[in-house]
C-alpha cells in the first residue's frame, strides 16, 4: 500500500498488534519539532534500551515501548529479546526516517520472538 505526504510517494503501513512497526511523530509526548534532534534521541534510547537487555538479560517488546512513549500491546507483554554475545543496538529496532523533512521516524522493531518461556 503507498500514498502521497507533501508530494511524494510513501509506504503506508497498517499498524496493529501484530506487527512491529510504529511511528514516532508528533502525537508521541516524547517527539520535538527537531528532526535531528528527534533522531539523535531514538539512536540514544535505542542504546540505553540495549544497555537494559544486556544487564538483564531479557527485554519485552513493551518494555522499549514503554521508553519510548509507545502503547502497549497484548503481544508485546510476550515477545522481546534474550541477551546473546554478538548483539548490537540495531538489533532492537531500526530507524527509517519517513517524511522528506524528517519529521517522522517509522521504527522498525525486530524482536526474538515469544521469550516469556526462556527467561
């Protein structure tokens, strides 16, 4: 599915419980009207997330929602990750900028899988 912001072409992307994708815009109280700042800040917290996986050795997908300003979600209280040697921060979610100025951000999470049973 695609559709037009401001002239040009982006991919819409239906989001719901069962997929990992969410916007990081304006309605998030934690979003400034500062692209580059808005940026800086989902790299910084994407590595403060990954800090608390790897003292902990699990994190639940609501959990980085929850830090991020996120809802959560049904699923989100059972997938995650589990801490393994060889893991980056850009394991927990990638940043696609959405909008030509910036203003938008579509994280992309990637979790494990259901770890509610591993920990």
């Amino acid at each position: 599915m695609s559709g037009v912001v401001n002239g040009t072409n982006v991919a819409v992307i239906p989001l719901d419980e069962d997929n990992y994708y969410r916007f990081f815009d304006e309605t998030n109280c934690l979003w400034i009207p500062s692209p580059g700042q808005n940026l800086m800040f989902l790299k910084n917290v994407r590595e403060c997330i990954y800090g608390l996986l790897e003292n902990s050795g699990h994190l639940f997908l609501n959990e980085a929602f929850d830090i991020l300003g996120i809802p959560k979600t049904k699923n989100g209280q059972l997938v995650g990750w589990i801490y393994r040697d060889g893991m980056h921060s850009d394991d927990i979610y990638t940043i696609h900028r959405q909008i030509n100025d910036g203003s938008i951000y579509l994280l992309q999470f990637n979790p494990q899988g259901i770890i509610l049973d591993k920990i």
